[in-house]
C-alpha cells in the first residue's frame, strides 16, 4: 500500500484509543497539516467498562462512529494479531476472516486489558467474568435465567473471586441483581461469597471445599492485552509484572522510538514516583497526551 501522507495508528478503541484518536485530530487540526489517523479496534463500540458488574450492559455500549467519524479519523474493524516494529507494520483480521497488514508513521498501543485467570484447575471452564461487553451480557443473560431453575433456593450461591475494585462492586450489587431478576425471595435465600486469596488465590477452593448449585464470578484482577509482551521481543523493550508496556514521560515505548503506548497498556508514571493504575482515571489523560505523539508525527 502507497502511503500519500504520515499515518498514526492507534490501536484499541477503549477510553485511551478513542482519547488519542480525538486528542490528535484536534492538533492536526490546529496545525493545519495533512496526517492520516487510523484507529483499529475489534469492536465498533466503545464499552462503559467500568460498570459492567451492572445489571443491562446493553445500555453501557455506544457505537464509535458518531464520535471519530466527524473529526476525520480513519476506522478499521478488525483485530490486531502482530506488530512488526522493525518494519513498523500491524498485522490484523478482519471478522470475515481475512488477514491484512497495515503501515505506520506512529503507533498508539491501546489494546487494554484482560482479566487474569488463577491457575486453579477447573476454574476458566465454570466461572463467568465481566471483563468485557460480550462477557458481562453473556452473566446477565444467565442470572436472566434464575428464576425458571429448580427450586433449591436455599444452596443457591454467588461466589466472586478476588476482592479488588471489580469484585467489591460485583458483590455489593449482587444481591440488588438477583431481586431484578429472580424476585427478592430468592435474593434473601441465596449466599453472596467473596473469596480473597490472602496469602494464595481462592484458599477455599484450593483446599477442596465444594459448592453445589452456584454462580462464579472471576474479577482477580487485570493484566494488560497479551499482544504488548509480544513486543518485548525486541531488544531494548520490557514490560511489567501485569504485562503493561514501560514507557517514558511522553508514554513512548522505551526501545522503540515510533510506538507509544496508554490506558492498561502502559506502565507509565503519573510523577517521580508514582505508578499510573489500571484505571478509567489513568486511561483517559494518558490516551489525551496523543498531542505528543501528533507532534512527534509532525516531525516525520
Ligand atoms: C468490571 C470492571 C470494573 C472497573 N471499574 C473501574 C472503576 O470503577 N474505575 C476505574 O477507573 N476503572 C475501572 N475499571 C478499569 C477500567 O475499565 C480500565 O482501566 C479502562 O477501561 C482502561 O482503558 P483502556 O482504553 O486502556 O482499555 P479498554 O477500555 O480495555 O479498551 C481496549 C480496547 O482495545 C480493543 N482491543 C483489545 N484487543 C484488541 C486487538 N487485539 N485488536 C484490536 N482491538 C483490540 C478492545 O475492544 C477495546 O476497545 C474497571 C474494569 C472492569 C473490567
């Protein structure tokens, strides 16, 4: 493919991609130059993730095009699958299958995070989790279902895995969900657990305890999309213990001089000392310091 003018690419259209997209049209605007941004993602919609231990997720799902389309930013539905930053090229497939490759002045990693799955036998196969939209209609659809189940209320219970953010806000609003959809009967009769590892993941589950007739929920914790520890292959490039890209003070990926990383990609400090969570908070701003990386375009 011929490039006619300097191409940003951003990948992932969560919180930071779409901040990055709309940050860097506004500078390419005010500069009044001519840089293509592309922002490629693998859902169309951007997802309020943040709330998806709520009942509905439908209602937290917007389409992307009514935000970037106006502003002039190029979009690709499809999935990132390698990064070549050698050749300074993104291999990706579309959901018909097909396999392309895409060129690129600048990157923007903004692929997100994953939930981390514990090495506990069994575990990925039964628990549901909420990490993403698809996941956290696919648990609404099931508590759906709760009221037309067998009539053992009483051993019904609701078991959340790991008692960070997600888990506190899944379990405090558990019960709430399952009076919506179960009825408060069944509400009061069912057993909301929230398992903390302590010193060990899960302890209970470890040491063999069963529950019959439950609901498990997977919230411990975040690690950054598998595609960014691909690039420490290269020399020069390191993550983090959850996987997140080390970058600089301008979030550029140490050891490669045209990628940028942000949001949960990045392992990027907030100051001297401090280190940016994996947060909507952290996200956003870091996805709007793409007036960085438009300057950085600029200079190509
Ligand atoms: C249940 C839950 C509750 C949370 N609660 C809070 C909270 O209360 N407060 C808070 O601040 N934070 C909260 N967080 C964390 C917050 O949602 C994240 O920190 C934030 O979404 C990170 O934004 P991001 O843009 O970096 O990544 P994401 O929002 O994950 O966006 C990543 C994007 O990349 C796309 N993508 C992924 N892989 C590919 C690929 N291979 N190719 C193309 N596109 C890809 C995804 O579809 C998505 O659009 C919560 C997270 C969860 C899961």
């Amino acid at each position: 493919m011929v490039i006619n003018k300097p191409r940003l690419l951003i990948i992932g259209g969560g919180f930071a991609g779409v901040w990055a997209a709309l940050a860097a049209a506004k500078q390419i605007e005010d500069a009044g130059v001519e840089i293509e941004i592309v922002l490629l993602s693998k859902d169309a919609n951007i997802s309020m993730r943040p709330r998806l231990y709520q009942k509905n997720p439908l209602a937290l799902y917007a389409p992307l095009a009514p935000t970037i389309d106006p502003v002039g930013v190029k979009f690709i539905h499809a999935t990132a699958s390698a990064i070549d930053p050698v050749n300074k090229t993104l291999t990706y497939e579309t959901s018909d299958g097909k396999t392309d490759n895409l060129n690129y002045d600048r990157l923007v990693v903004a692929l997100g995070s994953e939930t981390y799955t514990p090495p506990v036998p069994g575990l990925a196969a039964c628990a549901w989790t909420i990490n993403t939209h698809n996941e956290a209609f696919a648990l609404d659809a099931h508590l759906q279902k709760l009221s037309s189940r067998p009539s053992n209320k009483s051993s019904a219970r609701f078991i959340i895995i790991g008692s960070g953010m997600c888990g506190i806000e899944m379990a405090t609003e558990m019960r709430a969900r399952i009076t919506q959809h179960a009825g408060a009967e069944y509400a009061a009769q069912t057993r909301i657990v929230l398992l903390e590892r302590n010193d060990k993941i899960a302890p209970s589950l470890g040491d063999g305890t069963r529950f019959a007739n439950k609901t498990i929920i997977l919230t411990a914790g975040l690690r950054a999309n598998a595609l960014c520890a691909t690039l420490a292959e290269t020399p020069g490039v390191t993550v983090d213990a959850l996987g997140r890209l080390n970058v600089d003070a301008t979030l550029r990926v140490q050891g490669l001089s045209d990628v940028f990383a942000a949001g949960d990609a990045a392992h990027a400090f907030t100051d001297d000392t401090h280190v940016a969570l994996m947060s909507c908070q952290h996200a956003a701003p870091t996805g709007r310091r793409a007036d960085t990386l438009a300057r950085a375009t600029l200079d190509t």
